[in-house]
C-alpha cells in the first residue's frame, strides 16, 4: 500500500460545524501576549499617570512645539540621512553643499524652513535637483556631502533612496505619502533598503504632521531613565511602545521635548540633576521612584 493510499481522507466541515475536538487530555495553546499592550498595561498600573507627568513637566520648561512643515518630504529624508551618526549643524552644512552643487529652479518648493530642532537652521533655499544628485558620479557626491561626516556611507544611502523612488514613482517626489495613514507611509519608506523605522518617522511627522514617533539615543535616554519604554526594548520595539503610550496629538510635542531635554539637561554623561523637571520620577535618580 502506498503512502497516498494510507492516508485518512477528511471531509470538509460542513458551514457553521465546530471543528475537530481537541484530544482529552491535551491543551490548546494560548496566544502569547503582545507585549507592547502587556507593557503599556502594567506601566498605567504600576506607575499611574507617568505620561502625563512627563509630557506636564517637558512642556512647562520648553514649551508647546507646533507642526510646521520644514521641508518637502524628499528633502527632509536627505537630510535625515545626513544627520545619522553626525551632529545636525554638520548635516545642515552637507545640505546647504548640495543645493549649490546640484542647483534646480523650482521656486514653487522654495524652502522657508526657519530655526532647526538641532542644528542652527537651514538658509532659506529651493531643494536641490534630485536627478542631478542620482546621476552623480559617487564618488563626486562624497566629496560635495563631505562637511556631514561619514560621506561614502550617506552618499550610497541617499543614491539608493533616490533611485528607488524614481524607480516606484517615475519621479522624486514623496508628496503621495501624505495621502496614506501614518503606518503605511512608514512601511513604504522602510520598504527602501538603508531607511529604517527612526528615519521614516521622522520624514512623515515633520513633513506631514502624522502622528509618529521617531525615537533617536536623546529620546531613548531620557524614556528609558524615567522608566517609560522597557529596559531591554530594541530601537524598533521603542517606536511601537510610545505609539501605544501616546494621543496622536502628543506625538510632535513628546519628540521635540524629548529631544531637547536630552540635549540641555539628560546628557549621557553628568546629567544636571538639580534642574530636571521630571526628577521626583525618575528611576536613573531613584529605582523606586513612583
């Protein structure tokens, strides 16, 4: 007899039958618990109101930041790419190089973007010509994005960036993305080899206004010292937590405060301790904090 032959055949369940019993004495398996909700459950339990403390206390020293679009969505993604590893000032100066390099006459996209969040700002200015910089030689454009730092890396990231756009849309634009819901927007832009979740969430929040929460080492500092995002979160796992902590209208506000709060008070090194506003509960100053 052949294994075909040996084989039970089945009947398929009539509609609405219950399915095959499980064997007596065996479990079903439980699903495991998503553990971006289990978190978010037990943080509201073991330490109400911390979100509120947080964002309370980060707004009453710097403020209510409001949306207002910087760049175009394909200039602000240069950018983001030119600012990994680097401080943002030298990113700035990388950019400011590329429009002179590069020039377009586009006065409709003409760039007003006015203070940075990090660096000093970018001059006002139209965007650079995106096919240019696609069809420049590298290592012509490693030597243009020199002053950001780490040029041969950004230069093949910001080509690979550009070429797959082209290639998906006929143009550079990413003007369609603000159609889309935050969370598909975000996985187009990460479908694109070398930007990652950090990178796509920036380009939609600042581009935007959609409601995305890029977290960078200021943000992940500060959130794990006051015991926001759990101990051992990957970078991914962190965007997700502060999207299931946080109202869409917090988003913009908790990143740029975040940020800022890194930057001026949190350092890595010898934070200033005397001047937080979040010091009563956090658990870098006391492990019990409440």
């Amino acid at each position: 007899m052949t294994l075909i032959a040996r084989r039970r055949r089945v009947r398929p369940a009539a509609a609405g039958a219950a399915g095959p019993k499980p064997r007596a004495g065996t479990k079903r398996r439980r699903r495991k618990p998503d553990p971006i909700k289990a978190w978010v459950k037990r943080l509201d339990r073991t330490r109400p109101g911390l979100v509120t403390f947080v964002l309370e206390g980060l707004a009453d020293r710097y403020g209510h930041p409001s949306w207002d679009r910087r760049l175009d969505p394909t200039s602000e993604l240069v950018l983001t790419i030119l600012t990994q590893n680097s401080a943002d000032v030298n990113a700035e100066h990388a950019f400011v190089a590329l429009r002179a390099a590069y020039p377009s006459d586009r006065p409709s996209e003409h760039h007003i973007p006015g203070p940075g969040w990090g660096g000093a700002g970018l001059p006002d200015g139209v965007p650079p010509d995106w096919a240019l910089v696609d069809a420049a030689p590298l290592e012509e454009l490693v030597e243009v994005i020199r002053p950001g730092g780490l040029p041969n890396g950004k230069a093949k990231g910001i080509k690979a960036a550009l070429r797959a756009i082209h290639e998906a849309r006929g143009d550079y634009s990413l003007e369609f993305l603000g159609e889309m819901t935050a969370l598909e927007a975000r996985n187009w832009l990460t479908a694109i080899n070398g930007v990652g979740v950090k990178t796509a969430s920036v380009v939609l929040l600042f581009s935007f206004g959609l409601p995305l929460m890029p977290v960078d080492r200021h943000v992940e500092r500060v959130a794990l010292r006051v015991g926001l995002i759990p101990p051992k979160a990957t970078a991914d796992e962190a965007h997700e937590v502060f999207l299931a902590l946080l109202e869409p209208d917090e988003m913009l506000e908790a990143h740029v405060n975040l940020i800022q709060h890194g930057r001026s008070i949190c350092h890595a090194r010898n934070p200033a301790h005397e001047l937080c506003p979040l010091i009563d509960r956090c658990r870098f100053v006391n492990p019990k904090a409440p």
